[in-house]
C-alpha cells in the first residue's frame, strides 16, 4: 500500500510539473494517481486547478469540495520521517 501511496503522489507532482504546458497530460496524471489512492486531495486540488485554468468553475469548485473533504477526512501523516502525504487513513 505504502508504494501506491508515494507512486500516486509523485503522479500528482509530473502533473503539477507539465500543467504550464500542457493541461491535458496534467489532467492524466492526477487521473491516474486517484486511481491508485482515490482519496489524494492533492490529485483533487491538481484536477480543480485545471478546472479553473479552462474556466469551468463549476467543476473546479466540485474538485476543490472533493480536495477538502477528503483531506478532512483522511488528513496528513508523515512518511518516511518528515514527509507528509493526503489520502490514506488517519493514524
């Protein structure tokens, strides 16, 4: 689990990475990464803030209701040390 885990945050962080250039490929990024831990509010915020780039709020404010939620719920937790990652279950 812990290696979904990272490998959905590193997924969410290539999306960050190419979103100045191409919204489409940052899009697929944050899928994939939702598909390996559906509750990453980091790969919300990622989708939410490609949203708002096309100007579709109303799907951007849905994205950042869903980012919100799930971090309410699943919170931070380090990893290895000092890292923090969204998503998994609160320990």
């Amino acid at each position: 689990m812990g290696d979904a885990i990272t490998k959905a945050q590193d997924l969410v962080y290539d999306g960050w990475g190419v979103m100045g250039t191409s919204l489409g490929e940052a899009k697929k990024f944050s899928e994939e990464a939702l598909k390996l831990n559906p509750n990453l509010a980091d790969a919300y915020n990622g989708l939410a803030s490609i949203a708002l780039k096309k100007e579709k709020l109303r799907s951007a404010e849905e994205y950042y209701r869903k980012a919100y939620e799930s971090a309410a719920r699943f919170g931070p937790r380090p990893i290895r040390n000092r890292e923090f990652r969204w998503g998994d279950k609160r320990i």
